[in-house]
C-alpha cells in the first residue's frame, strides 16, 4: 500500500524543499535567486516555482504538475531537458509584463510516480542560471 504522506516526504527531499498537504495534494515551493524588477519596482514573488501531485493511487501513480518561473534564455534548454526525460510541456508563456529581465512561467505534467517526476525535473533544473531554492533555504548548488 502506498502512503501519500511518506511518499510526499521523499517528494520533498528530492526536490530539496519543504512539502505542504493541502486539501489531497502534496506540494513543493520554491523561488528562484534571480534580480527581477516589474515596472521598475524589485519583484521576488515573480520568479517562482511550485510543483505538486496528487490523486495517487495504489500503484503509486498520481499526476503530478509543475509550473516553474524561467528566464527567457533557459526556455530552450530547460523544455528540451523536460521533453527529453519524458514529461509534457503543456505551456510556456509570460505571465507578467514589463519584467526586467524577461521571466517565462512553464507548465510541465506527467501521469506517474511523484518519485520519478522529481528527479526529471532535478535534470531538468541542471539548465537553470539559478536552481530553485525552497522555503528552508534548500535548493541546488
């Protein structure tokens, strides 16, 4: 039998952030240590990342979504990491105008074990400028 709870710890460690449970879904948040201004005012809630699953099953499976805050720079690199670890880019846009740099948001999906989808996107981190940092001050190096 699989144990959300566990499985959403070991979900966190590989991520290297903290796990929040909220209403059934097992989520991850993080920021990225990147200098970004919207209108010429710093912003730091722009450049943010969170991933989570949900609706987990008895064989482990869940699905399980990300939408992450990229530089447009990494967009190229970064979506062909994910795309080739298997995962489903199904967005990639600019949720904010008049951000200094340009910061892209991209929406990335699987159906399978939360465990395995972290550690496709622990790849796919390795072409970040910055790694993303969670709550803890965890992150990559």
């Amino acid at each position: 039998m699989v144990e959300f709870n566990s499985v959403c710890t070991q979900f966190a460690e590989i991520l290297r952030g903290k796990s929040k449970v909220n209403n059934g879904v097992c989520s991850v948040d993080f920021h990225r240590r990147v200098d970004v201004t919207v209108q010429g005012k710093p912003c730091k809630s722009v450049a943010s990342a969170r991933v989570s699953f949900e609706s987990l099953d008895q064989q482990g499976v869940a699905i399980n979504l990300a939408e992450i805050a990229i530089l447009e720079e990494e967009s190229a690199k970064f979506m062909k990491a994910a795309i080739e670890q298997g995962l489903i880019v199904s967005a990639l846009h600019n949720q904010w105008i008049l951000t200094e740099p340009t910061i892209m948001h991209i929406h990335i999906q699987s159906v399978e074990s939360p465990l395995n989808f972290a550690e496709k996107l622990v790849y796919a981190f390795g072409e970040l400028s910055s790694k993303p940092v969670g709550e803890q001050g965890g992150g990559y190096n």
